[in-house]
C-alpha cells in the first residue's frame, strides 16, 4: 500500500488517550496510527509539538444561502470554518431563503455545496406550521434532523410553530426516528417583556437582556420535554444558555428521555460586561448571562453536563447591526464567531485542567455519534483522515484573521492561548497559517 502522507510525531488525541504518534493517510482515511511508522519516498509532515485533535464539527451554523449571500454563504463560511480547525457543519434551515423545509429547498442548498463548501457538510431540515407532510420526504433525503422555534426566528420566512404544531411535529419526527432541535425560549414572555421596555424606551443592551429572562428558556425547555414524554420525540436543545436549564435536561435525562443539549462558545468565553466593548455584535438570543452564569457554565462544561458545543454562527449584513439606522431590540441578533469554538473549548480546558480527550469529545465525538455520522468525530483508523493541528502559543483575535465574510465580531480582540496552525478534511489541507506547514503531496 502506498501512502499518500504521514503526519509525523504530532501530539495525537484518539477517544481515550493522547500519545506522541504518527498517522499514516491514504485516500483520506486514516490507514495507520503508530509510535513511527517508516515509509520510504511518502511524504511526511513534521508536527512535533503540535496538537493533533479530530477536525471539529459544528452542528449549528447559519450560513443564509442561497437568498442571504451578503450575510455569509458557503464559500467564506466553510472556508472560516476549516481556519478554526472544522471538518464539518450543519446548516441550519434558516436564515437561507427559501428556508429549508422541503425537498425542492434541501436539493438547492445541496447542488450549491458541492460547488462551494470547502469542507464537509450536512443540512437540518426545518419544522414550520406548514410542513409537517414535507417531513418524511426530508428525512429520506438525509437531513440531519429538524429545528423548530416556539420563540420568534426573526425571521419571516420561517414560521415559529405554535404549541399544537409542536405537538404533531413531533409525533412525526418520532416516528420517523429522527432528532428535533429546539431553540426554547417563551415567546410570550419574550414578547411581553420586550414590549414593555421598549414602551418605556428603555433600549439598553441590558434592557434587551432584562428582556429575554432565564426563566423564559426554562419555561420553554419544561414545556418541550413534557411534550417528549407525551410524543416519545427525540430532542436536542440548541444553545443553551443557562445552568437552570441544563440542570432540568440532564434531569429528563436521567430519568430516560432521548435527549442532549449544546451550549455555544460565546456563553463560556462572554458575558454581559462584553456589551461595553462589542455593543451590537454580542446581541444574540438567548442573550449574553451575568459572570456569574457563565462561570456555572464553564463549570458544567467540566463536570461533563454539556453534550457538546457549537457556534451558532449567524452573522447578517452590517447593515442590520447599524445603531444609527435601528435600535438596539431591532438590530439583528446573531454571533459572528464560526471561527473560535475549538480555539473557545481549548481555552476552557486549560483553565479547568481537562484533558484533551474532553476537548475531542465536545468538539467532534459528541456530535458525530448524536447524530449517526459514520467515520467522523473520532482519530481512529478506518476514520476520515480530518485533523485540526493547534499549536499552544497565544492567539490575539484581529480583522486580518477573521474569515467570515464580515470582520466585525464578538471575538475581535480576545487573545485565546492556542491557535490554528492547519485544517485537513478527508486527508486534503483546507487551511494552513503559514506556508510551511502547507504541503503538497
Ligand atoms: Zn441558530
């Protein structure tokens, strides 16, 4: 067998242990991991003292295409994906236009991801009011599972279902074995308590925050698990937010529900203090929580309570994050931090001491078997040869670095401890920070 590459004498993280080893590639699989492995004229790339984790999936991002291209699209977001050490995302349904729920919509995004995503990807199917005979057709066609929102999306396109079309959606989605992702927050309370700041002309960052209460995300993830009860659905809760509700998930857990819950980086590496320096560009829904909150957060992420994290990367035109033009409850709330999740769970590890295999777990591992990804997540031979390389050196956050298609970011300015020093997808290098670790084979 020729080899196509040796990784040689990098810090290798498989599921259960770290070793100094080499990886052996060929044809992008991972056909051999070894103390040494000796192979004459196959070219070798030497990562000696560098971090080898397994390419990070992230299973929430907004990449709005086709139909909101000027926010993000494929090209520039894969590409800031592979710059943070990802191999894979998921699509979520919305901010694309048309929305992703049904077949005609998934086929488009599909026939554009092949021409332009740099690295792997999977698409959610959406759950609207009006969808539910689409669902079948959906999942035949492989979506990863749906998303629905009992709170407003903020985004006409795509309906919130209401409680009764939860209900049936759910029924539906259990049947057809497959995973709903939920973002739970009370639209009620969300929306009354919106409407009265916003009376009061009260439009402070911490009024949008007084706004959008702990207690509305607990109401809605209490509500949805008793509908798991009653309709046997599996869920996933999207980017939550406070240590309440991961408490009540891992409750519902325990007591043998089918269900797992991601929280996002910019909950452990933010807070509401971030509003002073970033204004606009840390508005998102659930909003930034108090220090205090975050630092239970980061303590969950450690005692293991978190399944996994993602970025809930939604990043919009400058336009609707503009103050002169909107007020702060209208400007668009969406992160734009693709790029920092790895760097954002490493930086977390090293301040609670967690071993790297923690970090491959909640990075990759985690999402890859929630949602039956075969030969991904894991650095395992058989595996797909997908690799973020890291170097243990500090990383100041600045414009000239960030790749998504707008610069203005939550993350500008945050000085990480590790960086990215090179991205493989399937055995292929998709990002290198320097030319000499770019290699050709
Ligand atoms: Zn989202």
């Amino acid at each position: 067998m020729t080899l196509d590459y040796i990784l040689k004498g990098g810090t290798v993280v498989e599921p259960h242990q770290v070793t100094v080893s080499d990886i052996a590639v060929k044809d992008g699989k991972i056909v051999q991991i070894a103390s040494e492995i000796l192979a004459e004229g196959v070219p070798a790339v030497e990562l000696e003292g560098k971090i080898i984790l397994p390419g990070a999936i992230d299973a929430h991002v907004h990449f709005n295409e086709p139909g909101n291209v000027e926010w993000e699209g494929i090209e520039t977001g894969s590409r800031m994906l592979a710059a943070g050490g990802a191999t894979l995302y998921f699509d979520m349904p919305l901010n694309s236009n048309p929305p992703t729920i049904d077949v005609p919509s998934l086929e488009l995004k599909e026939q554009l991801s092949v021409e332009k995503s740099a690295i792997d990807y999977r698409f959610w199917g959406g759950l609207v009011p009006e969808n539910i005979s689409e669902l079948e057709s959906l999942a035949e066609r492989g979506v990863i599972g749906f998303k629905a929102f009992i709170s407003n999306s903020g985004f006409e396109p795509f309906k919130s279902v209401d409680n009764l079309a939860l209900l049936n959606g759910m029924k539906e989605i259990s049947r057809l074995g497959k995973i709903l992702a939920l973002h739970a927050e009370s639209d009620e309370m969300t929306e009354l308590l919106a409407s009265q700041k916003i009376a009061n002309g009260q439009l402070e960052p911490k009024d949008y925050c007084e706004s959008r209460p702990i207690i509305a995300e607990v109401e809605a993830v209490q509500r949805a698990l008793a509908y798991a009860e009653v309709t046997g659905c599996a869920l996933h809760f999207v980017h939550i937010s406070s240590p309440e509700a991961v408490h009540i998930i891992n409750g519902a857990k325990e007591r043998g529900l089918n269900v797992t819950l991601e929280t996002c980086a910019h909950y452990l590496i933010f807070n509401d203090e971030d509003f002073e320096e970033h204004g606009v560009h840390a508005k998102c829904a659930p909003p930034l929580r108090a220090k205090s909150v975050q630092q239970e957060m980061i303590d969950l992420v450690a005692e293991g309570k978190i399944d996994f994290i993602t970025s809930d990367h939604s990043p919009c035109s400058p336009e609707l994050k503009d103050l002169t033009k909107r007020n702060f409850f209208e400007a668009w709330g969406g992160i734009n931090g693709g790029q920092f999740t790895l760097l954002s769970v490493l930086e977390v590890a090293k301040e609670k001491e967690l071993p790297l295999t923690v970090v491959a777990k909640l990075t990759a591992e985690a999402p890859a078997s929630r949602f039956d990804i075969e030969g991904k997540g894991r650095i395992e031979v058989g595996y797909d040869a997908d690799f973020a390389i890291i170097e243990e050196s500090p990383y100041l956050v600045a414009k000239e670095t960030i790749f998504s298609k707008h610069k203005d970011s939550l993350y500008e300015n945050h000085k990480f401890p590790y960086k990215i020093v090179a991205t493989y997808c399937k055995g292929k290098q998709v990002f290198a920070a320097s030319a000499d670790l770019s290699h050709s084979k």
